[in-house]
C-alpha cells in the first residue's frame, strides 16, 4: 500500500465517521481513478433511506457500471472503511472495478460490533416449473 493509498483509506475512514456521527451505520467509500483522483464517494445511508442495500461500496458499484467505461472502471479502485460485505462484493465484480483496499476485515468488524441477534432463516423452494421458466431464458439468449 502506497502513501496515496493509506490517505484515500484514511478519506473512506473519515467519511464512516461522519455517517455514524449523523446517525447513518459507520461505513464509508470512494472511488479514484487511475491517477488517484476520487471520481465519487459516499456513505451508508441505511437509515435515512429505509433500504436495507444503501451501502456505499453498493452505490459506487453501480454508479461506476452505469457512468464509466469498462476499461475505466478496471482501472479504479474501491477505498472502503470496512471489507465489503457479500452483496456489495459481488456488486462491486459485476461491475468490473479493478481493485479493493479496505481498512476493517469482516472478522475485524464482527470483534468490535455489538452482538446482533441471528437472521431468520429462509425456506427456499425449487427448482420448479423448468419448462416454462426457461422460455424468457432462451428468448433472450
């Protein structure tokens, strides 16, 4: 990790910060290009938003697939104040971006944070209905 590295974290760092300051969860990001330039950056905003993927590694993933070209968006890199979550992380390949750099690993983050109750579990149903739901597949490719 470079000196321009630790400072664009130490930005991601800053803007968790002042989420969590604001009464958003404590999770912050940017975005630079090539030349180190920050493109965008953004905050968790969970709460104010009432949606529940408000995450900032997610809406960087997504502005990056819709406003940059992919070999722009190959060459940026994500500074995160905390590992992105699974979600975000395959958002964040969907989307092409070239690289990482985050502060918190996930292991990290689940040592500090406040014991949470565990989700409910999901019945999950299928496959069914093969024939009929390979038709939009099929049409499309």
């Amino acid at each position: 990790m470079t000196p321009d590295d630790e400072k664009l974290l130490r930005r991601a760092v800053e803007l968790a910060s002042n989420a969590g300051a604001s009464g958003e969860r404590p999770f912050g990001s940017l975005l630079a290009g090539a030349d180190g330039t920050v493109l965008i950056e953004d905050h968790n905003t969970v709460v104010s938003d009432s949606d529940i993927t408000a995450h900032p590694e997610l809406k960087l993933a997504r502005w990056a697939a819709r406003e940059l070209a992919p070999d722009l968006a190959a060459a940026t890199t994500m500074f995160t104040s905390c590992q992105p979550c699974p979600m975000c992380a395959t958002a964040i390949a969907r989307s092409g971006l070239g690289r990482v750099v985050y502060a918190l690993s996930a292991e990290q983050f689940e040592e500090i944070k406040p014991a949470t109750p565990p989700l409910p579990a999901v019945r999950y149903e299928g496959p069914a209905l093969f024939d009929e739901a390979r038709r939009p597949i099929d049409n499309y490719y």
